[in-house]
C-alpha cells in the first residue's frame, strides 16, 4: 500500500517504520512540555527530524493520522499542524488533514473522530479534519489502525 501526500509516494511499510522509529505521543509531549508555540518547539522538532525519517514529509503531528486514513484506504489530500509548533508564520489557522474515502471507510473515521474531539466537514465526497489540540489526532489515528479490517465481499 501507498501513501500518498504532497504529490509524494511513500510505501506503507516505510511510513510504519517511521512513525515505529519516532514516538508520536513522546514528540507531542515533548512540545507540550517545551510550549506548543516556542523556539523550544521549534527545536525539539529539529532534534527529532533523523527519526521521523520518510514522515518528515508531514508536519509532526499529523502524521499518525494521515497514515491511518491511507491503512483504511482512504486518500489523504493535504494535512498542516496550523502552525501550533513554533513561532513561524503558518497558512492555516487550526490543524487540518484533507482527504477522500469511500462510504465504509468513512463511516468507521466518524465513527471513531467523534470520540476523539476530531471534528469533521463534509464537502462533495471529501472530508476535513481539524482539532484545536494537536494530540487529538494522535488519539484518532490510534483508535482508527486498531480497528480490524473491513470484510471483503466477492461477487459471483
């Protein structure tokens, strides 16, 4: 399987391996200890960037999301951490992760979001998602890639 993201094809065993090799939850507690919006920050992300390894394509943070829409089978868009990490200027103004899916698999990402403070918007067959938090869509991302697979049905 391939993730597709910022015109980038990672192979889904390698994003696996990167985000085995760089720990989500560590990083996030990391910048919350250090100040979301602090050159601190700013250099806790910099002294991670050798572990993020393939995923340093992605703003840290959503990251963990975005790989696990694409283990659902959905197609994540564009994904930003709405410049929440550091003092740079940044283009959004909340995390936000835009993606299509078909209906089972967006089924089972509401399903789980709504649990995880992740809100969505529906908008012609794509979605958007969005957080005033950051970690919360490390919690969705967690809850979405321990979900079992969806059965597939043959036809005769």
């Amino acid at each position: 399987m391939l993730l597709r993201s910022a015109g980038v094809e990672i192979r889904w065993d390698e994003g696996i391996r990167g985000l085995r090799s760089l720990d989500e939850a560590q990083l996030l507690a990391d910048l919350a200890e250090a100040g979301w919006n602090t050159e601190e920050a700013e250099d806790v992300v910099e002294d991670n960037m050798g572990a993020i390894g393939l995923t340093s394509l992605l703003d840290p943070g959503v990251a963990g999301l975005v790989i696990a829409i694409s283990a659902l089978g959905g197609t994540p868009i564009s994904s930003c951490n709405g410049g929440l990490i550091g003092t740079s200027a940044n283009m959004s103004d909340v995390p936000n992760i835009l993606f299509t899916a078909s209906p089972d698999t967006m089924d089972r990402i509401i399903q789980q979001a709504m649990g995880s403070e992740v809100g969505l918007v529906f908008n012609e067959g794509y979605a958007e998602a969005f957080v005033d938090h950051l970690p919360n869509f490390h919690r969705l991302a967690r809850k979405l890639l321990d979900l079992p697979p969806l059965a597939r049905t043959t036809s005769n």
